[in-house]
C-alpha cells in the first residue's frame, strides 16, 4: 500500500509565508531552494527516511504526532500508515511546546 502525503492549510499558509519573507530578505533564488529543501523532508517524511521525534517529548501528544527539522524550521507533521499529514510549519525561534499543544488540541477536535 503506498502512502500519500497531505498538507493541511495551515501548512500550506506557512509555505506561502516563509516563502514571501524569504523572498523580501534574500531573494526569489533562495525562497526557491529553502522550499525545495521543506519538500524535500516532506518526502522524506512520506518515505519514513525523515529522522523525527514524537511530540510527546514536548507536552502530552499521541505518537502519530512528531515533528522534524528542517532549516530554521520544524515540521509538525501525522504520521498515519495510509498517509503522512504536514500539520504545520514552526520556526525553530517559536515556542514549539505551546506550538503543539495548540495543535495537539485541533487534533482532538477533529481538525
């Protein structure tokens, strides 16, 4: 069974947003290559090959919900056997704690 890899809005947002500030402070060229790099674990996460942490390690979180770095990034990401889900895009200067808490409160909502 192969998996499929989905990004959330949330997710996609923080695509946009890291690519615009990117782009104001180094360039098209580098907002190019950093976006490469994010897709890139997110394959990498798709494949099992991304070396991530569950969530757990930070507030209390299922095991599905880990995170991997990425840059001066972390992805937030499900990890499902039919598919991977990148929840969000944290930067690593955030408080990734409260971070997934929030997220891990959307998840028991349904979100």
């Amino acid at each position: 069974m192969s998996r499929s890899l989905r990004l959330t809005r949330r997710a996609e947002a923080g695509l946009v947003e890291i690519a615009g500030w990117t782009i104001e402070n180094f360039g098209h060229r580098q907002a190019e290559l950093y976006e490469a790099e994010l897709l890139s674990r997110c394959g990498a996460i798709l494949n099992g090959q991304a070396h991530s942490r569950s969530c757990a390690v930070l507030v209390d979180a299922a095991d599905d919900l880990r995170f991997v770095g990425e840059g001066e990034h972390f992805l937030a990401y499900l990890d499902r056997p039919g598919e991977a889900v990148i929840v969000d895009i944290l930067h690593s200067r955030s408080d990734l704690p409260r971070h997934v808490a929030a997220l891990t409160a959307l998840k028991h909502e349904g979100s």
